[in-house]
C-alpha cells in the first residue's frame, strides 16, 4: 500500500510540475483541462499497469533480478507448497496506517456533505426562477454569485448591469459541465486527503474554470467585462466545487489571460510531453517489483517438460538407458551460466556420469526414511513430498508472526541438495523476514538423514526446491 501511495504522488507531482512549467500559461484552456483529468487518473491507474515486454527496456544489471536461489530451481526436485498458519494479535504499522486512512477519508466524506447540504439549502429556501432549463437562485440580502450544476446563484444585491455579465460566465460554466470536473476532485480529495497535490490539482481546475467561462463571456462587452471584475469582490462562500464568479486571490489572473495573446498552434505539441512521460512512468512501474521471491511458471518450463517426458515414458513401459542418456542431455542443455558448460564438456565422454542428477532423469530418487517401502518410484516421490510437508509443519516457528510482527502471507523460498551420504547440505533460503530465512534454515537442516539418490549404479547428489507460505492472520 505504502508503494501504491508513494507512485500515486510522485506521479502527480511530475504532471503537475509539466503543467506548471510548460502548458499554464498557454491559452489551449480545453487542452489544459483535458490535461489534468487526464493525468490525475493517470497517476492512480498506472501503478496497477504492468507491461512485460517493458522489463526488456532497462538492462538487466539495472533490474533488481531475480536471486540465484530461484533461477537455480528449475534444475531441482520440486516439492509441494508447505502452507503453515500463524497469528499476529498485535497491530502491526501498516494496521494503524490502514485505520489513520479510513478515519481520515470518513472525516473528509463528512466534511463534503456538510457542504453539499449547504447548497442544498440554499435551493430549498431561496426564491427561484426556471428559464431554459436552468435555474436561478436568488440569495437574499447577498452580493454573491456561483453556479452548481444548472443552478446559477445570484446575490439580489447584484446591479442589474453586473447581473447580465454574470449570468453568461456561469452559463459557459453550466454548459460546459465544470461542476462535475470540481467533483471529482472532491472524491480524490476524500480517498487521498492526505496528499497536498489533490488539492492543488482541484485549484489548478477551478481555476482554468474561469479562464474558460471569462473566454466565452468576454465576447459580448469586455470592456464592461473588465470593469466589473475590478469594481467588486463578491462575498462568496468558500465552497470548492461550485463555480464563484468573483475570487478575490484569482481576478489578476484572470484580467492577465483575457488580455493574453492566444497561443500558436505550434504550442500543441508541448502536450506531446505527455507520451514519453507515460511511457517512462510504465517502464518504472513495470521493473518494479514488490516482492523478488515469486518464481514465474516460465523459469519452472523446462525442468516441467522434461519431468512430463519422463513421465510418459514411464507410463509405456520405463524408460531405457537411451532415453535416460536423452533426457540428461537436455537436462545440461538448459542448465545455464558457465557451470552447465562445464558439466556438459567434462561429462561428454564420461558416460554421463554426474555427481549432480536432475529429478527427471534420476535413477532413483532419494528416500526419506520409511518410504523406501513404497513399491513404485511414483510412490516413493508422493510419500517424500509428504512426510517433508509434515515434518515442516510440526517444527517450524510459527510464533514468529507475532515475535517478528508479520502481516499477510510470507513467501518462504528454500534450496537444498541430499548428498551422496543422504545428509541435507547446502541450505539457502529467502524472504522478506530475514528471521524466516533463518527459521527455514533452522527446520530444514533438521531433517533426518535420507536414503541417498542413485544414477548409474552411482550414489549422486541431488537438488530441492521447497516453496513455504506462511499465512498471517490477525
């Protein structure tokens, strides 16, 4: 959540910084306000996209990889998922955080319909006035003037002079349905109240807001345009999603861009800025990675199709030293880096004698302790996976999730090999928690001592991939 909330920002403050520096001041108002819809969603749709093909973009040694733990495991034995139950009763940071989110987001939810109940009361109490189907709210005793929807609300204390111009910018304002715009706004501003770029976002639109509505109202009169924005300020109420002609902070601005030439055409292609950005920011978020333990099915391919070859051919009767001799070679043909070079050019003529066999072209495999009386070497594997499951099960920690305040599932990735004594060597494990690394380590080099595997009448070393979730619950 917390990566979520950090690119959502960070891609905001980026399109905002774009705006400021390049397209504010330009007169493409409709492309501007295109421009911060479109990027406000932008930034929250974005993180949740992500492009394979766009890992190829960045180089490798610039891409947090996967460890060698995983890529190593396609060569191995690979056994069933040990899933394991635990409990945290105390609340973790991401908890708090959680509940800090949702009391602020229902605070701001109420905040928003004390305001729209305002303007709510505002129509039912005040005189009104239907003409072409929009409504004119007179406020009594008022000099104000706003518009919500197809309501126009106009002070009774306004000169019928002022009244005219008035009525046509908040017409370019319901038209052009900016109330909706505003509004949007306001549901970011109550899902992410705490970040200060929402609301700049929304002061950014509303203002853009009246460059629209003076470009269209200022075509009948501007010279009377232009006194009335300098001879009053309207008391307005503060309401950010309604549209006050007059604001006080904002009539400067609005009297410079009037008089502001209109931008050439040629200017457009700032907004082209907009492609590579996007692209750029798919590109990060698709080499992002939150977690770099899961294994994808792709590196599990060949050590799979070689097991189902095995397979099939077992299933017609076993496999002949031909075959076996077939398979190891396309076993060290897929085995990667300068070490299957060398497995592959010291065993060429050796028979293929390994110290080191795969799974799918092992003689026999190795045993743990009472299997050895399964019949079938499908057997002996099924009663394997199960007992190391079991043995998992019983010895590992599972007090951890509250001794070391995990939350959610923990993905556990360990490798170890059986030797040609039978003893587990060579253990490695990863996580997130190093003290589940350590935990896994722990439990694995405790496992009995194992009836080595055999290739060629040899006793040889044998790899294992064993994936452990770790279920937390609160």
């Amino acid at each position: 959540m917390m990566q979520y909330i950090i690119q959502v920002v960070s891609f905001q403050l980026f399109f905002l910084v774009v705006y400021d520096v390049f397209l504010k001041k330009e007169t493409f108002f409709n492309w501007n306000r295109v421009y911060l819809l479109g990027t406000a969603v932008l930034s929250i749709v974005i993180p949740f996209i992500k492009v394979e093909s766009f890992k190829n973009v960045v180089p490798q040694e610039y891409v947090l990889s996967f460890p060698t733990l995983v890529s190593e495991a396609q060569n191995s034995i690979v056994l069933d998922e040990v899933v394991l139950q635990g409990s945290n009763s105390s609340h973790n940071f991401t908890w708090y955080l959680s509940v800090l989110l949702l009391i602020g987001s229902a605070l701001a939810l109420f905040y928003f319909a004390y305001r729209v109940n305002y303007i709510l009361k505002l129509i039912y109490k005040s005189p009104k006035v239907r003409k072409n189907n929009i409504n004119f709210v007179k406020l009594l005793n008022s000099s104000a003037a706003f518009s919500f929807f197809n309501y126009v609300f106009l002070g009774e204390d306004i000169n019928d002079q002022e009244r005219e111009s008035i009525i046509k910018h908040e017409i370019a304002h319901i038209k052009d349905k900016h109330t909706l715009d505003l509004l949007f706004f306001e549901a970011l501003r109550i899902v992410f109240w705490f970040n200060p770029l929402v609301y700049m976002y929304q002061n950014r639109m509303s203002d853009l807001h009246e460059f629209i509505a003076d470009s269209k109202a200022v075509k009948h009169d501007k010279k009377q345009y232009y006194e009335n924005l300098l001879s009053q300020v309207f008391d307005t109420k503060v309401v950010s999603f309604i549209n006050p002609f007059f604001k006080q902070s904002l009539i400067k601005k609005r009297i410079i861009m009037l008089q502001k030439t209109k931008s050439k055409k040629q200017q457009l292609l700032k907004f082209a800025l907009l492609i590579p950005i996007v692209l750029g920011m798919l590109v990060y978020v698709s080499c992002s990675q939150e977690s770099t333990t899961e294994i994808t099915e792709q590196e599990m391919t060949v050590s799979d199709k070689i097991e189902d070859i095995r397979m099939r051919m077992e299933e017609k009767g076993g496999l002949t030293k031909e075959e076996q001799e077939a398979l190891l070679r396309l076993w060290i043909q897929a085995k990667k880096g300068s070490e299957a070079q060398q497995i592959g050019e010291s065993n060429s003529n050796e028979g293929l004698s390994l110290n080191e066999v795969p799974f799918a072209v092992i003689d026999q495999v190795p045993v743990f302790p009472g299997c050895e009386t399964e019949t079938s070497e499908k057997e002996r594997k099924a009663c394997m996976n199960k007992t190391i499951n079991k043995f998992i099960i019983k010895n590992f920690n599972t007090n951890l999730a509250k001794q070391s305040n995990l939350s959610g599932v923990q993905q556990v990735r360990v490798m170890f090999k059986i030797g040609k004594d039978g003893h587990v060597k060579d253990i490695r494990a990863r996580a997130l928690s190093p003290e589940l690394e350590a935990e896994a380590v722990r439990v694995v080099s405790m496992l009995p001592t194992m009836i080595p595997g055999e290739h060629d009448g040899k006793k040889v070393s044998v790899p294992y991939y064993l994936p452990i979730k770790f279920e937390v619950h609160e």
